[in-house]
C-alpha cells in the first residue's frame, strides 16, 4: 500500500524540522485524507500533529497554516534552534 499525499508531507515537514525537534513518528494508520504524528519537543512534552487539506492541527484544536508556524506557537527551544540554524546559514553567506 503506498503512502498518502498526506503522510508523505508530513513525514517531509518534520524532516525538515528535526533539527529542532527530540523525536517524531508519522503514524502508517493516517487515512488518504489526513496523516497524524507524536512529535516529543526539544523540552520533552509530547504532542499530536494531524495534517488535512486545512492545515496542520494541534492536539486536535488549533490549526495553523504551516508546521513552523506550529512549532513556534508551542516550542520557545525550537524557535531558538530555529533562530540559530537561520544565523548560521547566514554566516555560511558571508
């Protein structure tokens, strides 16, 4: 069975984030509709990401547009991974 459009996205999107991230799973059940994954953070507390054609939705609740987005709203330790992957790409420039 290949995968969805949505667990392929998703399971990308976390990639790109690892760097600030403890840890994710993409879960093989996710529907051709939706994928969902247990993403543990930089500061240990575990949460549940869903992705559907209306966005990425957190623990069930809020949705946001893009998987940063996410991540920043719940993650200070992510936004300053973030911030100094940015600065070093940027150093790497100069």
């Amino acid at each position: 069975m290949s995968t969805s459009f949505y667990h392929a996205e998703l399971s990308r999107a976390l990639s790109e984030q690892a760097f600030g991230l403890a840890r994710f799973d993409v879960s093989r059940g996710s529907s051709p509709h939706e994928a969902t994954a247990s993403v543990t953070l930089l500061e240990g507390r575990t949460i549940r990401i869903t992705l559907t054609a209306r966005g990425y939705q957190l623990d069930g609740d809020q949705i946001f547009e893009s998987i940063e987005g996410l991540l920043q709203a719940v993650s200070a330790a992510y936004e300053g991974r973030r911030r100094e992957a940015l600065f070093s790409r940027l150093r790497s420039l100069s």
